[in-house]
C-alpha cells in the first residue's frame, strides 16, 4: 500500500525493541510508531493519543493568546497613567474658587427644582398629618369648620394643620376647593402659606405654616393691649398690602369675603397674614361683578349690598370688610357693644363720623387712650376707614389706593358721609354721592384716585403747594 516509516529509539530487542516491518502489509500508509507493549514491544502512539496531543496544543495556544491580551491591557494603562501624571505635572492648576460646569448644573438645578417643588402645595397621606401633629395633640383654635392642630415637620419648621369636619352636605369640600384653589397659587409676604393639604377617604385637611402669634381679634380685644399702637398701624399697612396683591397684582381677582380680625394672623414679629380663605372665590380681571349665592362673611363686616337682593358683589365688599377693621384697631375694641337696659347698640363707626363732621376726630382718638406720637396716624388711619365704609361700592378706594393713604404722603380728601343703609335701605343709596366736604370735581374711575387723596408732600402742604395736572 506505501512506504511505512518506523521510528527506531534503538531500544534494541534486548530492551523491548520492536523490530522493522520489512514490506507492506494491512497497515496504513504513512508514519508509523509502534507503541511500548506492541506486538513487537516499540515504542508508539495510537490514534486516540493524536487527539490528546491536539487539545494540549490548542489550550497552549489559548493561555498564550490571553497572556498577550492581559499584558497588552495592562501595558496601555500604565502608558495612560504615565501620560495623566506627565499632564498634571505640566498644566497650571485651576483657581479654587471656579466650579466645574457639570458641578455647577447639578446643585443649581438641584435647588431650583426643589425650590419650585415647594412652591406648590403638597399633598400628604392622613398618616403623615397624624406623625406631624404626634397624633393630634395640640388644639390652636376650633370653629364650626373643624379644628387646627400644631404640628412639625421632619425637618422642624412648625405648621397648623387644619382638619375640616366632613358633613352631609358640599360645604367643607368647597371650602377646600376655595383655599387650596386661591391661596395655594398665591405668594405673598402678607397672605399666609399653603404648604399642603391632605384629601383622601379618612381626611380633609389643610397644612399652613405655623403663626406664632394667632390672630389680631386675641391682641385686639384683650385686657391688656400688649400691643403698641405703632405695631398696630404696621398690621393695619401690610393687611391693605395682602388684600391689594389679591385684588390687583393675580394673574385672576382673588375676593377674599371674610376680612376681619380673626382672620389675620401675627408671625413671631407680629407681621400680618391675611389667612381663612375658605370663601374665596377667583374672578376675572375684566367682570364688573361675581355671582354669588347665599350670604357670604360674618355679620358685623358685610357690606351692605350683601342685603340687597340682587345687587351686584365687587371686590370692594372686601374694601368695606378692612374699613370695619380699621374701625376696631382705631378704638381697641369690637365696634358693637351692648348698650345694657337701654337696648340700643354703641357702634363705634357712627361715633368717628360724627366726631369727624363736627371737627373733633382728634379728641375721640385722644379718647381712645392713643399716646400724642401716634395720633397723626391714627386721625389718618380712620379717615381711611370712613372711606372704606361708603355705602357705594364705587365710591370706595381700591386697596392700593387705601395701602397709599395708610403709609402717609398723600392729603386725604374729607369723605362724604357713609352709613345710609342704617336708616334706609334702598338701591339710590348705593349710588355714589355727587360731592363732599371736599367739593364735587372727582371721579370714581380706578384709573384716578383723586376722588379720595391729592398727591402731595409736608412741605407741599404747608406752603399750599398743588400738582399741576393737564
């Protein structure tokens, strides 16, 4: 069949030596080894040791080629290594003060989005509200709406949290929708924060931020009269501010409808907050009027088109709400007192205006047990009143006209009288008057306040000094 090779290791027959195949025979053609133990006693491999010997070159081969990769990879970072160190060696260092980019994006980012998150109220679970108040613990105040609990959050600013009584009917749930609707899209240093509200099948909570000092009704009315008169008239000025941004700086006329001194509220340095907005009610820039139905307010400080059927509701009848208010922090008392046996009521309102007609309002001030420092601004602060107080709601200033004449600097003109209403009701009362004290040459317009004040200085005034108009 062919040549047969025969691999002689020269063991010899003496040591087991096979011998040399002579001529062809049955086996194959090619190499031929015989083995240790043949029929001839050689030294040889079979095919099955062929296999064996071609998986030990492949694995060689494998272990060789994962030794250059390793070696490969590891010679690349040492030559990265040394071209950093070589760079940081050469480069200027940068300032400390520069802040990287991407450093830069993500705390400003950061902040910013968490700040927007907070500007918006947030809705908790009646499981946080019950872990913020140490399950309710704490009562601040309580009324027919429900009651208000102290509470903390986790990271320890202190908060109200006020629980509205479920009932058969919508009431609470359009109280809620009124407060968290208004207040909850308003920002403002003197209205009261929303932080957030809690609606689910167990609650209907409302979450504000804490006032330290409750409301101006408890410093009013109390015995002692802790507060100075100076303080008083700031809490007057920044309540006209919270108002005015209501009425006029919203994207949509916030009406609040309860103005009165329960519902401003004193922080820890007795600034005001206009808080209580469960009668609010949003309106368009543009409306002349709102429909409302049903009686809105607290007796005592609700306009009077509120008794006349189907007259129209502005937003002043929050104007004539803060003129009764003003009323009570000239006098330091409720304007209604019960006059005993006689049955008639002592409305102190009525007495300003008389004071004021005969030219005396200074010594009803003096009455009032204001020091001589403070009564410039108390004479000023009632004239506002007496404004806010018109029977028309035209004739009313609008609130920031009201924040001007409170703050000084402008001449108050005399208002004419207000009050109809107590003797007569009837729709020609509301009309507003065709003069005053001051004469008959001004207009009601908003776009012009010189109905109620003339722009004018100390020294304009003494010296009889007038703006010159066209």
């Amino acid at each position: 069949m062919g040549d047969e090779v025969v691999l002689d290791f020269g063991l010899g027959p003496g040591r087991g030596g096979g011998e040399v195949p002579q001529g062809g025979g049955d086996s194959d053609s090619g190499y031929r080894v015989r083995g240790i133990g043949g029929e001839g006693g050689g030294f040889g491999l079979g095919k099955g040791h062929g296999v064996a010997i071609e998986a030990v070159v492949v694995v060689s081969i494998m272990v060789l080629a994962m030794v250059f990769l390793f070696s490969n990879f590891f010679a690349r970072k040492m030559k990265e290594r040394l071209v950093s160190e070589i760079q940081s060696a050469v480069a200027a260092p940068l300032p400390t003060n520069v802040i990287q980019h991407w450093e830069a994006d993500t705390s400003t980012i950061g902040k910013f989005l968490r700040e927007l998150a907070q500007q918006r109220p947030v809705r908790f679970t009646s499981q946080q509200l019950c872990t913020f108040t140490q399950n309710y613990t704490t009562i601040l105040g309580s009324g027919g709406f429900g009651k208000v609990y102290k509470g903390e959050f986790p990271n320890g600013l202190k908060i109200a949290v006020k629980v509205l009584n479920r009932g058969p009917n919508r009431s609470i749930e359009e109280q809620f929708m009124a407060e968290v609707g208004t207040i909850g899209r308003t920002h403002h240093i003197n209205l009261v924060r929303l932080y957030g509200f809690c609606y689910d099948q167990f609650m209907i909570a409302l979450v504000y931020e804490f006032m330290e000092n409750g409301s101006l009704d408890k410093h009013l009315f109390s015995e002692n009269q802790e507060l100075q008169w100076e303080k008083l008239h700031e809490v007057a000025v920044g309540t006209a501010k919270g108002i005015a941004y209501l009425h006029e700086e919203c994207q949509q006329r916030i009406i609040h409808y309860d103005i009165k001194p329960g519902n401003v509220l004193l922080d820890d340095n007795f600034a005001p907050k206009v808080a209580d907005f469960g009668l609010a009610k949003l309106s368009n820039r543009d409306d002349s009027h709102v429909s409302v139905t049903g009686y809105r307010g607290t007796p005592g400080y609700l306009a009077p088109e509120f008794m006349l059927k189907n007259f129209p509701i502005t937003h002043k009848c929050d104007v004539y709400s803060f003129g009764i208010l003003l009323f009570e922090i000239v006098g330091r008392r409720k304007n209604t007192r019960d006059c005993g046996d006689s049955g008639s009521l002592d409305w102190f309102p009525k007495h300003v205006w008389e004071e004021f007609e005969k030219g005396e309002l200074m010594g009803l001030i003096e009455g009032c047990g204001v020091e001589e420092k403070d009564r410039g601004k108390a004479e000023r602060m009632a004239m506002v009143a007496l404004w806010c107080a018109q029977d028309s709601p035209e004739a009313r200033p609008p609130m920031s006209a009201v924040v001007k004449m409170l703050e000084g600097g402008v001449e108050i003109m005399p208002p004419p009288k207000p009050f109809h209403y107590l003797f007569s009701v009837g729709v020609g009362v509301h009309k507003p008057s065709g003069g005053s004290g001051s004469g008959s040459g001004y207009t009601t317009s908003e776009g012009t306040n010189s109905y109620w004040y003339k722009e004018t200085t100390p020294i304009m005034a003494t010296y009889e000094i007038n703006v010159a108009t066209l």
